[in-house]
C-alpha cells in the first residue's frame, strides 16, 4: 500500500506544490510547532534540526535519520502559510512561530 501524501507549498516558488509523505510530513509539523519559539530572535537552521529531534517518533525518523530535509519542507511550507516567518536583520537567518 503506498504511503498517503499530503500537498506542500515553497514560499521560494509561489504556486509551486509539491507531494510528500502526509505521515512525515505530519510528525515533523508538530515537532518543529513545538521546537520553535513564539517570537524572535528565533532559531537557525541548525538549531531548528537539532531541536525537533526529542520530538520526533522513531518509527518515522529512526535516529533522526533524513530530519533536516524534512525540517526544511516543513519549514519552506510553513511560511508559506503564514504559520512561521524568518528574521533577515542579521545573519545567520532564524526562524520564529507567528503570534
């Protein structure tokens, strides 16, 4: 039985979706919600990775394997959404959940 996916957005290419596992897509959702502050500073990419791990299940991510591309789309669609915005006011660029 194949995997049941879910639509993803990329606020680097508006319009553009793409198709992904819904399972994944769907844990790492909810890990990075819980790993992402409420306001800025915000956490970098790096941070964001090594955050979500405590909250991933080990079935879909077994030693954290592939986390950090999941994080990315997660987070790529998340923007789009609204749901989590970046912080450009000094380098390296963080990530925050909108209030």
């Amino acid at each position: 039985m194949k995997p049941e996916k879910i639509a993803v957005e990329n606020v680097n290419t508006p319009g553009r979706t793409s198709n992904v596992d819904a399972a994944k897509y769907s844990a790492m959702r909810k890990a990075l919600l819980l790993a992402l502050p409420l306001e800025k500073p915000g956490l970098t990419q790096v941070e964001m990775g090594e955050a979500v791990l405590p909250f991933l299940p080990d079935d879909l991510f077994p030693n954290g394997e592939k986390a950090m591309w999941w994080v990315k789309c997660v987070q790529l669609d998340l923007e789009a959404k609204g749901v989590v915005k970046r912080t450009i006011e000094k380098k390296p660029t963080r990530w925050y959940q909108e209030n």
